[in-house]
C-alpha cells in the first residue's frame, strides 16, 4: 500500500475562535479525546507581529479543552 493511502496518523484541530487575536493548533495521535492530556498545542498571536508558541516542548502532554488557559513559551 502506498503512502497516500493510509490514514494520517494524526489529527488536528484549529480554534479560530476562542481568543480574540489568537489561533490555537493541537495535534494528537487519532483516536484521543480532546479531554485527554496527549495533545500538542501551539497558540499563533496575530495581534501584532505574528509569533507562534508552544504550551509545551514538542510534547503531546498537554489537554486540547484547555488551549486558552495554557501557558505558552
């Protein structure tokens, strides 16, 4: 089977709406619940220049429900 065939391996969910002046990004493994602490979740502040942080460092540790109350670095 080819590449192109098989499922993605993750899932992704954008949140444009939750924050004035921000984009969340959370990728888990397919399958997780957004309650379960397996996510990767990025926050991209556009209300200046744009800048983009991490709530975590490269780790699927974190909780997608919870994307507007992380902290991000």
């Amino acid at each position: 089977m080819t590449d192109l065939l098989r499922e993605p391996r993750y899932q992704t969910l954008i949140d444009t709406t939750t924050t004035a002046s921000a984009i969340y990004i959370c990728k888990a493994e397919r399958g997780v619940a957004t309650s379960a602490a397996q996510w990767y979740v990025e926050k991209i502040d556009t209300s200046g220049p744009i800048t983009i942080k991490a709530a975590s460092s490269r780790a699927f540790d974190q909780v997608a429900d919870d994307r507007a109350f992380l902290t991000y670095t």
